[in-house]
C-alpha cells in the first residue's frame, strides 16, 4: 500500500483518538473494507492517465491465479513472484499448465463458463432440484472436460464427447443401450446421480454443447436460440427489440400453418427483417428439438404426429444453405470458424481481465484469434496466449476526455 494512503488513513484516525479503543477500531476497520485496495484487486501501481505500464510480478500472480482458480496465489505462484522469474513468459506458460492440471481449474467452467453461455438461467426455469442438477451440471463438466484437458476450441461446437446420468440420459436415443449408469439408490426417493463421460456414436445430433438439453432447455423456441447462438456463441451484436412488437397471430381460419410459416408473415416488417434474417435460419435450425430439448424430428414429422413436416432448413444471410442443424453445425466447423474463434478469444480475455474490451486489446484479440484458427489451437493455447499477451501483463489507463 503507498506511503500516502497509510498517511491518508491516518490523519483520518487522530481525530478519533480521543475515543475508546473499541471505537478507534471500528473506525479504522471501515476505513479499510471501504478503500479501493480492498474492494478491488490491483490498483496499487502509480500509472498515469494516458499510459500502459508493465505490472510487476505480485500483480501478475495476482491475475493469473484469480483468471485460472478464482482464488488467492499459492505458494509457488508467491514463490517465483518474489523472485521475479514470474515475468518470463516461458515461466508463466509452465504455470499455466500447471495451473490447469489442478482442481481448482474447475472453476474456469463454473464461473468463466457459467456467466458466457448463461447457464445460470436454468435456475429460475427449473423448479425440479434433481433434472436441475442434471441439466445444469452437464454443460459445466464438458467446458471443464475442453478447458483443462487441452481440447481444441471447437470443439464446442462438435465433439463425440459428453457427459450423462440418469437425468440426461433419456435424450440421447439409440446410443442409450451403450450407457453404463449409476441407478438410483433404492429407498431415496430425490437423490442425483454421478455424472460418467461417454462416447456418442448414433446420437450425433447431440455433439458439442449447443444441442445439450439445459442449453436448449433455457432457450425454448426458436427466437430465443437463434438470439442466444448468434449473442453467446457467434458473437452478434444484436440491437434490443422493439417494444412495441405485436405478437405472433395465429392462422387464418381454415389454413394450417406452421408457427414458421405465420413468423414468415409477422417478421415482413422491414424494421424487424433485418436482425430476424440472421435470427432466425439458426433458430430454426433447433426447431427439431422440442421445448425441453428432446429430438423430436423423424422422417421430417414430429414423432408420434401427422401433422405439417418440421422445416429446419435455412440460408443464411452469407448466402450458405443447409437442410438441417446437421448441416448448419457442418457451416459453424467451416467458414464460420474465425468468428466463433474469435468470440471465444474476446469472451475469453474480458473475464480473464475483469473488464470490457478496448479498442487498444484489438491486436491482442487478432493476434490469438489468427494462431488458435491457423493451428486449430486449443483452450489450453487460447488461455496461455492470453496470460503472455501485453493485455494481461500490462496497467492501461485511457485518457479521459475534458468536458
């Protein structure tokens, strides 16, 4: 802490001196749960207004370990800090592999994880505490199985991997006689069930993280996952709607129209058409999966029913077409591949900095979006080119403007 704030404190103690021990005390303990060094971590360099100054290697174990662990250094991180070898970035990507094989990387998926695709909707959506841990935890584990067991990054989009119990394992089909599951154990009638990584082999209409029931199930038509996978995953910057928006009519009399066809007729408004052009090929895209995120699309109807066939088809506004989610997430693995890349390089670098970015991070966000897409790199380079990068290992202060 620098010399002038002790002195700061002080003066603001004598005062008081007067006063009995317990409320000399008091006060000198409110004054530090309400300084900035408390309330905010670094702050502690003198950097001037308009300047971008290298932090010394205290701070950096101090942004490292809370990018990685959410929590305190340790000792080794302390270690190397005092003796300054810290600042080497062949140490610091030693650290972070180290960092990376230990439990407390977990916390990568359940706070880094959590916050970009917005799991913690599941809460308020679900009011069954055991399908509420199944389909909340299953999306955790996988980011945590991609982000400390060096998986490429998009693998996000499309893997053979996921993670089941009893909860899930009823969306996931004809590979269900594969599953090995933990039973409930008899006598307990609410209890959850350990969660064990499977292979996926004919339900690949399950791959990756976008077709996972929690996922689908926080965002329950196809508006909602079309705005969610371009916003989280795309990185879209989608303006806000209208509030004056009517809502969808229903079918004239004697026509059978699919909830589709009549969006068709509600999205004509040239206000609304130009977000819902991108909104909503992907969204429908999903619309094989009901509400609660089961498959429901065979042979072009919904199981079970005769009504209109499920049109899951679209073109996007680049002008690429596809037939169904299979063939959108085939354009995802492709062309759209920088794009997804890059938001997970954006998304990625704002939490490991605890701020928006600026536009003096753009060559950091360009530079590690090129090597991880040109290498198909995976999370392990992503946070490492992040803890090496001048972002990370420097105090900016932007100038502000005069009024």
């Amino acid at each position: 802490v620098p010399d002038s704030r002790l002195q700061e404190a002080l003066e603001a103690i004598r005062g008081h001196s007067g006063r009995n021990l317990v409320a000399i005390l008091k006060f000198e303990l409110k004054a530090v749960l309400l300084s900035p060094e408390f309330l905010y971590r670094g702050l502690l360099m003198p950097v001037k207004s308009g300047s971008r100054q290298a932090v010394d290697s205290y701070e950096l174990a101090e942004r490292l370990s809370y990018f990685l662990w959410e929590d305190r250094p340790d000792d080794e991180l302390m270690a190397l800090a005092k003796k300054g070898s810290l600042l080497s970035p062949e140490v610091l990507r030693l650290q972070v592999e180290r960092m990376l094989e230990s439990p407390s990387a977990r916390s990568l998926s359940e706070s880094f994880g959590v916050q970009w695709l917005g799991i913690a909707n599941l809460d308020a959506l679900i009011t069954n505490p055991i399908a509420h841990h199944s389909l909340r935890t299953q999306p955790v584990l996988f980011l945590n199985y991609l982000f400390t067991e060096n998986r490429p990054v998009m693998e996000l989009i499309d893997s053979k991997t996921t993670f089941i119990n009893t909860g899930v394992s009823g969306f996931y089909g004809d590979d269900r006689s594969r599953m090995k599951l933990h039973p409930t154990p008899k006598g307990i009638e609410r209890q959850t069930t350990p969660f064990e990584r499977f292979t996926l082999e004919k339900a690949s209409w399950r791959g990756g993280i976008l077709t996972m029931p929690g996922i689908l199930t926080m965002n329950r038509g196809p508006i909602q996952r079309g705005t969610w996978l371009l916003r989280r995953v795309l990185g879209e910057r989608l303006g806000e709607p209208p509030a004056d928006i009517p809502p969808v009519k229903p079918a004239p009399r004697g026509e059978k129209l699919t909830f589709r066809e009549r969006f068709e007729r509600h999205r004509s408004d040239v206000s609304c058409a130009r977000c819902h052009e991108k909104i909503d090929p992907i969204g429908f895209s999903l619309d094989g999966y009901d509400t609660n995120g089961r498959f429901i699309k065979r042979d072009g109807k919904k199981e079970g029913s005769s009504g209109s066939p499920i049109d899951t088809s679209g073109k996007l506004p680049s002008g690429e077409t596809f037939a169904d989610y299979a063939g959108l997430k085939s354009i995802f693995m492709n062309s759209q591949r920088g794009r997804i890349v890059r938001n997970a390089v954006e998304r990625t670098l704002s939490y490991a900095l605890c701020r928006k970015i600026t536009w003096s991070d753009r060559p950091t966000v360009d530079q590690i979006t090129e090597k991880i897409v040109e290498r198909n790199g995976t999370w392990k380079d992503l946070f490492t080119e992040i803890v090496i990068s001048s972002s990370f290992r420097e105090t900016i202060i932007e100038e502000q403007e005069k009024e």
